[in-house]
C-alpha cells in the first residue's frame, strides 16, 4: 500500500482559537435552531436573521488566529511531503485558521470568508464588510446580497467523491476534534478501516464514530496534537 496520510478536522481544533463548537456545552446549536439560521429555507425566510449569524461568526474569525494545533498540522504536512508521503487535509471548519498556518485544506462544508451570489454565481473572498446591518450586493450582477459560501443543511458538501477517493487510498487516517455525527464527513473514518488504513482519533469528548480498532487520543486539540503529530511521523520515518 502506498503511504498516504489523510486528515479530518472538526470543530474542536478551531476551539482553542476561540471559536464556538457547535455541540455540547456553549455550542453554536445551544438555545438556537440550527433550522433558524443554516439551511437554504432559513436563508429565504429571513435572510437579515441569518446574516446578522453569520457576520457574528466572521466578525470573530477575523480578530481570533491559528492555535498549536493547526502549526501541527501545517507542520506535519511539510514534513511527510519532505519524505515524500502523500499527504490531504480536509475541513469540516468553515474558518481559515488552517490556511493561515500554512496548511491546504480541502473545505468540505465551505468557507467563511467566501461570499457568493446565489443569482450569477460570483465569489467574493472577503473579511472586511462586517456590519451584521448590510448585506453584501454582488459586484458582478448587483444582486441586494451576497450569501456566506458555507453548505448548509440539505445542501451537498464540496468535493465529496474526490474526498473519498483520497481516504479510500490512505494508510493512515486522523480525525481530530469532530464528535462524529454529521454524514458524510462521519463516515470517513469507518471508510478509513475499510480500507485497512491505521486509524488515530483524537477529540475531547468521545465521537460518536470510535470504534476499538481506532488508535484514540482524548484531550484539547492543541495540547494533544503536537505529540500525536510526531508519533505518526515516527512511524512514517521508519
Ligand atoms: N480540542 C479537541 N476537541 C475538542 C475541543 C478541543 N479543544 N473542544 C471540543 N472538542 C470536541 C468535542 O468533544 C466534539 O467531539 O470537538 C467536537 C465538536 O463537535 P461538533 O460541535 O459536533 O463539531 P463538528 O463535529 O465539527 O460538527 C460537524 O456539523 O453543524 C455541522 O457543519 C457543521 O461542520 C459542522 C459539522
């Protein structure tokens, strides 16, 4: 089998930069309907409402930066492609603190920073008009407002096959900070075992997706990572 290290992250890596996780004690999803504010319907129904949800989250993304556990990450990636390892990093986090600590994340369920036109298709990549109050028209078509590029609800997750192709190939397979609940991003792992890749998992709580056969980690993301990295660079290096 070819060496091919694949990497999913949840939520729980951004947590130690600040951002909320969506489950559990003081998640996004506390006290909020998540039908109020992410699906295409909500976006519809009351767009200032959903607007007003998603500025709040950039307005924290652009004031919060990469914690030890995404330099790891970042570090990890140039040390495998030093060895010549395949290497892939795939985000279920719609935030860029993986970009901006040098690693290329695959977003699965969008981007943050993005905006896009749901009339003409236009991409902005901004992180700078922030006023929950004012929507973003679109600089191509004029459309009143611009919609976060993130996947909501009922809607496809990017790359999907592309995705699974790459795990489906992979020797080893991390997933790290996600409680494992949302599909299809949820079932990687067992696709991971499937394809007989050595499995590590690492989360603060236990995900609802660990099986006996997982190698698995509890702790903060960014305490536990650096180690972790290292271990499977170890093992990668003999
Ligand atoms: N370090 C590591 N793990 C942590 C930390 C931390 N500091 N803090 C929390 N966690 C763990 C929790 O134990 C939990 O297992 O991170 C996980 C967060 O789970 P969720 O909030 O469900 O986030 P995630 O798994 O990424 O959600 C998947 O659901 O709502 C959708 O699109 C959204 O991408 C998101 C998807």
């Amino acid at each position: 089998m070819d060496l091919r290290v694949v990497v999913l992250t949840g939520a729980g890596v951004s947590a130690d930069s600040g951002h909320p996780t969506f489950r559990g004690h003081g998640g996004l999803w506390e006290g909020r309907a998540v039908a109020e504010v992410a699906t295409p319907e909500a976006w519809a129904r009351d767009p200032e409402l959903v607007w007003r949800f998603y500025q709040e989250r950039r307005q924290l993304l652009a004031s919060s930066s990469p914690n030890p556990a995404h330099f790891a990450l970042a570090d990890l990636e140039e040390r495998l492609g030093e060895l010549g390892v395949a290497f892939s990093l795939v985000t279920q986090n719609v935030d860029d603190l993986h970009a901006r600590a040098g690693s290329a994340a695959i977003h699965i369920h969008g981007e943050l920073s993005v905006l896009r036109c749901e009339v003409c298709g236009e991409k902005v990549r901004d992180l700078d008009h922030l006023d929950p109050a004012a929507f973003f028209p679109c600089p191509e078509c004029g459309h009143r407002a611009m919609r976060p590029d993130v996947v909501w609800f009922g809607e496809m997750p990017n790359r999907v096959e592309d995705v699974f192709r790459q795990v489906g190939n992979a020797s080893h397979f991390l997933s790290v900070g996600t409680s494992g609940t949302v599909y299809p991003a949820a079932g990687l792992l067992q696709l991971a075992r499937d394809a007989g890749a050595k499995t590590f998992v690492s989360s603060l709580d236990e995900p609802e997706n660990l099986s006996m056969d997982d190698a698995y980690f509890p702790g903060r993301a960014a305490e536990v990572l650096p180690e972790l990295c290292e271990l499977i660079l170890r093992q990668l290096s003999r």
